[in-house]
C-alpha cells in the first residue's frame, strides 16, 4: 500500500485520503441512502409550527438541505477521533452551509447554532472555522483570525469566532461536486478541500460531540458521508 494514499471508493467516486485519515479503523456510513435514520433536526421555526415544511429530504439518493427553515440535522450518536468523507454540492445557487463537528448544546448561539466548530460550506469560504461556544488556535492567529475593537478570541457572540482558511482557490464550479475531508484527532481538527489542505487547527476546547449538517438558506446536496474511526492520538 502506498504509504502517502488510499483509495476509499464512495458512490461510485474515488476519493484519495492521507494515509493519516485511513489509519486502521471501522468505517461508519452516516447516510444510508434512503432515508435520515440515524440522525434528527432541530429547526427552531418548528417549535411554533409542528407541521412545517421539513429542512432535510431524501432526494434521488441524496441527502439535501433545502435550506429554509433554517436549521440543524444532527448525528443520533456522539463521535470522537474519527476522520469523515463526503461530497456536497450548491445544486443551484451559490450560498451558505456548514458541517458541524464536536457539536453539544444545541442552540447555543442566537437560539440556532449548537456548541460545536464549524467547517464552512459558504461558497468561495470553504475550509473557514467559525467557533460556536467552543475554540480553536491556528498558527497566524492575528492575520487569520481578524477581531474588531476590543474583540477576544473565543466562540461567545462577541467574540471573533471566524479563523480564514488556508486557501479560497480549492472549490469546484457551483453545480459541481466538491470533496470534503474532515479529520477530528485529540484537540486537532484539520480539513480538505478537494484534495487541498484548507485549514488544520490545534487546542480545541472539545474533542468529541454529535455531527450536524446546516440549512442555511439556500439548497445543498450531499452523498458519501462515511466516518472512519482513528485511533486517539
């Protein structure tokens, strides 16, 4: 075996990982492909109104985030040390989304967001961390993670929660697939973009939690999903 690659196959696509995400470990599918077992929502629109249109469907083998109402779907299970595979897609227009990891209380942030870091989905941003009640260190700090006057590193409302990524270059045309690897190891966090190494944090408040996928306004489409367990570091 190479010891740079592996080949891991997902719907029909062949994604190359760093060895370092394949070490030994059982691979999970988070996403069965037919329909949202395994995981829940909280929409917070849905409080008021039990019978609104739901924010997450089972479309032709895809797992869409119709983006409105605005929300969360959230992994039944809670994870840690694992690296996590899928492909995603703006199916129409260009926008915002998120993965979630190491999420906890759900929201935490604005009566939305759970406590988690996200990885950011957002068009032509992707790779981005925005920190929700939870924090991460990066190297460059004061260049990456700007902060307005009188603004701390941290993830309360206040804070400056956004760290920018290592490169805004890696995403493929909206209506194209992307390939996004998330590889969550003891404190560190570090993500891949179509092969591009995009962001890699370290000291992370948290190092395990539930998986959640955002509505955030606009429709996103994603397959593979498939976690792999790591052994700790």
């Amino acid at each position: 075996m190479n010891r740079f690659l592996l080949g891991l196959t997902l719907s029909s696509h062949l994604f190359l990982i760093p060895c370092s995400l394949a070490d030994e470990g059982k691979h999970v599918k988070l996403f069965n492909g037919k329909d949202l077992t395994g995981w829940h929502s909280d929409v917070p629109a849905a409080d008021k109104d039990p019978k609104i249109q739901p924010s997450f469907i089972v479309r032709d083998g895809l797992l869409v985030s119709l983006g409105k109402p605005g929300g969360h779907l959230i992994t039944d299970k809670v994870y840690q040390d694992y690296s996590l595979a899928l492909q995603y897609r703006f199916a129409k227009n260009p926008g915002n989304c998120g993965v979630l990891v190491h999420a906890s209380t759900p929201r935490e942030l604005y009566g939305m967001f759970p406590k988690s870091i996200e990885v950011q989905m957002h068009h032509e941003n992707a790779g981005d961390f925005w920190c929700i009640g939870e924090n991460i260190v990066v190297p460059d700090m004061e260049k990456r993670r700007p902060r307005g006057k009188d603004q701390k590193f941290g993830g309360g409302p206040k804070d400056a929660r956004r760290i920018l990524n290592l490169t805004d270059g890696s995403e493929n045309e909206v209506g194209e697939w992307n390939e996004m690897k998330i590889e969550c190891r003891g404190n560190q966090l570090k993500v891949w973009v179509n092969g591009d190494l995009v962001n890699h944090g370290s000291h992370c408040t948290a190092s395990k939690g539930q998986i959640a996928l955002q509505a955030e306004g606009v429709e996103v489409e994603f397959k593979g999903l498939v976690l792999t367990e790591l052994p700790p570091k």
